[in-house]
C-alpha cells in the first residue's frame, strides 16, 4: 500500500475511536511534557548560570601579577612554582605585549586605591576600583539605581549602597550630585630632585638612581549610580570596593599604587606598574594558551578554568537526571500505546481479516498499526513539546513573579531549544514506534479465515 | 462441443485440523477441476468442508496435503506475499456477513482493493463508480454500510469484489444473511456479471434450489469429502 494511502487509513482509524486514541496520545503528551519542561529546566539553568558567569568575566579571564609581587610573611612559594625566570614589572609594556596574544580580547590594568571622599561636609575614607567599560554588560549593574557611567572616560562615580548611607540616608538622592575625592599622585621627580636623588643614592651606596614623588590631589566627580550589590567581585576578583570610577579616568589619576614602593626598591620606578592586569580571551577554551603564553613572558596567572570544567559536569549529571525523571513519564505513555493498540487489534480482527482477504500483506497490515502508533506518537509529541513549554513559560513566570517579590530582577530559567524540541517529538514517535512492534507483529500474524470467523 | 480449459485444479487436497491430542479432516482428499468461464456451486451441510475447501481456493488458508492449481501455480507452494498478490489480483470475494468496514462509506468500502494493488487515484474513481453502477448502488456511494439494507450491503460487497476485476469470482454463502428475494436478486446479478464479463464464480451454499437455479455444476460435499462432482450444464 502507497505510503499516502496508509497514513490515510490510518488517521481514519485513529478518529474512530477518537476517545481512546485521544487519552493514549494526551498519555505520550503528557510523557514528552514532562521530559521537555525537565530538560528545559536544566538547559534553561545551565544557560542562565553560563550568561551569568560569562558576563560576570571569571570564566573567560586570566588574572596577571607580578612575580616579584609580595607574598604573605608566612606564606611560602608555591612547591609547584615554575623555576624562577626573570622577574618582569607588570607595566603597560606588558599589558601591549598581551594585548597581542591570539584570542586576546580585552587587557585591563587593576586600579584599586585607598581615598578620602568628602560629600556635603562629611569625609569618608573608602576603597576605589576603576572599572573597563565592558563590565557595563557583565549583568552586575542589573537592578542598578541610576545608570552606568556614560562614557569610559567620564568623571562619574557609582556608589556601594552601604557606602552611600554613610554620606546620605537617602542614597539614591545623592545620584546627580558630586563628590570630592582625596587621593595621592604618583609623580616624576623634577630635574633637580632626581639629582638630589642620585646623590642621595651615591652617599647610600645603593647604586640605583631614579624615585617617585606622591602629591595629594582632589577631583570631582558626579554620582551617576548606586548599586546594592559589590559588582567588582566578579571584575577583579578581589572585592570589597565601593566606590566605581570608569577606568580610563581611573588610570588619568595616577594614584600611586603599592607596586610603586616596590618598584622603588628594586630600583625600577621609572615607569609606572600595576598590581595585578585582568586578560579577557574570546571564550574559556583559550583561558588555558593564554594563560601558558603569559606565564612564557615571566609573570605568575590565575584563572578559574577548573571551576569551568566541574560546573559542566554538575550540569551534565543534572541534565542526566531531569532527562531519567522526564522519560519515566513517557515510558509509562508507551505502555498505555501498547495497551491500546493490543485491544485495538482484538476489536479489529475481523476488519484485520477483511483487509487480508482483499489482498493486504502482512506488511500492509504491520505498516498500518506501525502508522497509528507513529500518529499518536507524532501528535502526542508535538502537544508535548507545546505543553512543556508552557510548563516551563509557567515556572519562568512564577519565578520572575518571585524574584520581583524580593527586588530581583526576574530570569528565564526554562528554555526550549529547537533541538530539544525537536527530538522531544522525533523521541514521542520512536518510542511511540517501538510500543507498537509488538502489537504491529501480532496484528500481521493473523490468520486471515480465523479473523474472518471471528465476531 | 469441446470443454473450456481447466482453470483452477484441486488435487488430493486436504485439510487438518488439530485441537488438542485429536485430528480433525475438514477436507479429505478432495480432487476437483473448474473450467475457465464456470459456476460452480460447492454443496453440503454445514461442516462438510465446502468453505474450508473454499477457503484454499481463494489463497485463505493452505492446504495440509494436495496441491490446487490456479494457472498454473501451485497456491500450496506460494510465499505469504505471493498469496496476498493472487488474492489481490486474481481473486474477488464475497462473504455472507457481507465484511464491509462499518466505518467506512461505501464507495470507500469498494476503493480499498485498489488502494491495496496501488492503483493510481484518477483510475480509482473511474473504477469505483463502475462497480457501484453495475451493482445499482451508483446514488448509495457516500452511504454507510449501516445505512443500507442487507441485500444492499451484500451488493456493496459484489462491488468491491469485482472492482480488481478478477479472474476467479469467490462467495461464501451469499445469500445466507439474505431473504429469499434478495438471495436470488443477488445470484441473479452475480450470474449477469458472470456472464458478461466472464469470470468464473465458485459459489458455497447449502441451499440446493438456488444451486440448481444458478450454478452450471454442483459439486456435493460431506465430511470433508467430494461426494459428487456433478454434470456441466
């Protein structure tokens, strides 16, 4: 029989007895939902949680720092520290030679210093951090009172709400209003001074030329923001600033840094240095050549590839489960197909023998339960997939309704993509299809005169 | 007058059944031969074997011994497929419950055959409309079988049957679920048909009168075994 006129048939036998069939395919669409709106919910979040940490910048970057940076009094190296190389300052010669690394995207020197910042008479001492213009999309100013700065060199600030309180009790007011703040500038030494300098060393028998001046300075600046949570955790690494200048102007401050006593010491002051460079790569597969490359040019990285790695483990193992639980529904779907389909062929066992009569194949006979089954299993997966996405558009909703309940901004955690959707039904009909061999094969093994004599 | 060539021969067929420890011999030995062009009419009581023998002829069932001969194959011999194809292509049949599928209109009823032989949709109507026409069911096409009468249904049944224009017409008591004026107004038409397109019609019945009246030879059956084989009229 032509494949047209089976489906035909088939569909036809499917509306007669509408009800039965009805049940049996809202069984598999119930089956495929719950397997749909669990893998949706599993894919939803892991999506959720890789935007987030993508954005967030820890998964695709490589903190840098000096090895001649201090460690900790009672802090020895590292056993599987790399044999020493020559120690390299953290300058911005370094930071032009990893702008030029393959996969590098973004080079960003860390600007964090100590300030006084004066607002309406009051004087507050505060840690500041300077911050590249792409945090701006790293989702950590989400929910943000105010705005994000609104250039990368503007003289704005954002305040960290606990910081705010302590110049205003109403934080958000302070936004459009400026604020002084006190800082120390790193200077060259003039002329003369560098010749008192040299002297200097020449009586010390030091034997290194060169120093730094500090000058105390003031700049102005307007608040444009305050934001509950600390944004610079997920930016630096570090934490524990509040207050946010964008970074060019940060770095236009010259605010000396603790690496420059450093350099002082070790005689290499002649250019400014950084604490620590964050280097952004195009995605986490380049963290690890990166990081290697960088580790080539003498300095000591950090990144949090390993953590990468087991998140999609955990996520793999979640998707594992919610799949398991999904697919016990759509097993007990199949059984309710089979039992159909078996008290289909008693009722249709004289029509089984009417069809053979008129000269219908084993095949033909096979091929039209098989085509019932892969209908119901087509018809229960396609409702399937749009019930689970309503399940999942369900929790989303509730969610959000959540979140919004607490001043959280709402998140899309069911997501459907067309592969699950897609495999949601072609999985319906497979199943749907192997429930109906055995029906199909008892059906086509009929003998047609004992069909015939039955009633 | 020379006799028409031997269109369908049954030799030494026979037929066993088993239940349980015991045998039983539907048909037992039975050798028959059917002309080309012939109404045979299998006669017997009930459980003599007629529609078991029938059955065989029509490649429904096969035989346990014996061989029956169609053109020249052996039905005994044929694969499932190949059975299905002589019933499809060679074979029409009509039942005394009539077999048409409930759900289905009537000229749905007389299309399924040539879905079956996958006959292409623009000769299917042609041909539906034919059969019906022929059986005078042309206005009760879009009919269910429960909307129609029994003589109805089993003229509905001699459409589809005829609608493959086989070679070898087959009816199980047709007249069996029928009164006696449909009984005879249907052996009336198949006889017409027979005759016009000259098929050759093996008929079971139990009802002498109507054997007599309409068949060119009766063959009388009882317990399996070929009584008579009667003379060609």
């Amino acid at each position: 029989m032509k494949t047209r006129d089976l489906s035909e048939l088939a569909v036809r036998n499917l509306r007669e007895a509408v009800l039965r069939n009805s049940l049996t395919t809202l069984g598999v669409a119930v089956g495929v939902a719950s397997l749909v709106a669990m893998l949706s919910l599993g894919v939803g979040l892991q999506t959720l949680a890789s935007q987030r940490l993508s954005r967030s910048g820890l998964f695709d970057a490589v903190f840098v720092t000096s090895q001649r940076n201090f460690r900790g009094p009672r802090q020895p190296p590292p056993p599987d520290a790399a044999p020493k190389r020559e120690s390299r300052p953290l300058d911005d010669d370094a930071r032009i030679q990893f702008s030029k690394l393959p996969n590098v995207t973004e080079v960003y020197p860390q600007i964090r210093f100590v300030t006084d910042v004066r607002y309406a008479g009051k004087s507050e001492s505060t840690s500041v951090l300077g911050l590249p213009d792409s945090s701006r999309s790293s989702g950590a100013f989400d929910g943000m009172k105010g705005a994000f700065f609104s250039s990368p060199t503007a003289d704005e600030a954002i305040l960290q709400i606990d910081f705010a309180k302590l110049l205003s009790d109403q934080p958000p007011s302070l936004i459009g209003k400026e604020l002084t703040l006190r800082y120390a500038e790193r200077g060259a030494l003039s002329k003369a001074a560098d010749d008192d300098e040299a002297l200097l060393d020449s009586m010390m028998g030091s034997g290194k030329p060169g120093g730094i001046s500090i000058i105390p300075r003031e700049k102005t600046l307007r608040v444009v923001g305050v934001i509950e949570s600390d944004p610079s955790a997920g930016i630096g690494g570090f934490g524990g600033a509040r207050v946010y200048l964008p970074l060019k102007t940060a770095e236009q401050l010259h605010v000396a840094q603790p690496d420059d006593l450093q350099a002082f010491l070790s005689g290499n002051s002649a250019k400014p240095s950084y604490m620590a460079m964050t280097v952004r790569v195009r995605s986490p597969k380049d963290v690890l050549q990166v990081e290697e490359a960088i580790k080539q040019l003498g300095f000591a990285t950090f990144s949090l590839l390993d953590a990468t790695k087991s998140l999609r483990l955990v996520f793999t193992v979640f998707d594992l489960f919610l799949g398991l639980f999904g697919s016990l529904a759509l097993t007990v779907a199949s059984l309710g197909i089979i039992n159909t389909l078996v008290m289909a062929i008693l009722e249709r066992r004289r029509e089984i023998g009417i069809l053979k009569a008129l000269g219908a194949t084993d095949r033909d006979v096979r091929s039209l339960f098989f085509a019932e089954a892969g209908a119901m299993g087509l018809f229960g997966g396609f409702f399937g997939v749009a019930l689970g996405w309503l399940i999942g558009s369900a929790l989303t909703w509730g969610t959000t309704i959540y979140l919004h309940r607490q001043n959280l901004p709402g998140v899309k955690i069911s997501y459907i993509p067309w592969w699950l959707a897609l495999g949601g039904i072609a999985f319906a009909i497979i199943v749907s299809l192997v429930a109906g061999l055995y029906p199909a094969s008892r059906a086509a093994r009929l003998n047609p005169v004992d069909a015939l004599r039955y009633e | 007058m020379p006799s028409a060539p031997v269109f369908i021969q049954a030799e030494s067929v026979s037929r066993e059944y088993r239940l349980g420890e015991s045998v039983i011999r539907a048909v037992d030995a039975v050798s028959l031969s059917v002309e080309k062009g012939e109404f045979l009419a299998l006669l017997g009581s009930s459980g003599s074997g007629k529609s078991t023998l029938l059955s065989m002829m029509a490649g429904l069932d096969r035989p346990t011994s014996g061989a029956i001969r169609v053109q020249d194959r052996n039905l005994a011999e044929l694969d499932k497929e190949e059975l299905a194809r002589y019933r499809r292509e060679t074979v029409g049949m009509v039942f005394q419950s009539f077999n048409l599928l409930p759900r289905m209109t009537l000229e749905e009823n007389v299309e399924l055959p040539l879905r079956l032989a996958e006959v292409n949709r623009a000769d299917r109507e042609s041909r539906v409309g034919e059969a019906l026409q022929r059986v005078g069911l042309g206005p009760r096409r879009r009919h269910r079988p429960s909307e129609l009468s029994g003589g109805e249904q089993q003229r509905g049944a001699l459409a589809r049957a005829l609608v493959n224009r086989p070679a070898i017409l087959f009816a199980d008591e047709p007249t069996g679920n029928l009164d006696s004026v449909n009984g005879e107004q249907i052996l009336l038409l198949l006889r017409e048909i027979q005759d016009s397109l000259g098929m050759t019609v093996i008929m079971v019945t139990h009802e002498r009168p109507l054997a007599e009246k309409f068949a060119n030879r009766i063959a009388l059956l009882s317990d399996g075994r070929l009584l008579s084989d009667g003379a060609r009229r």
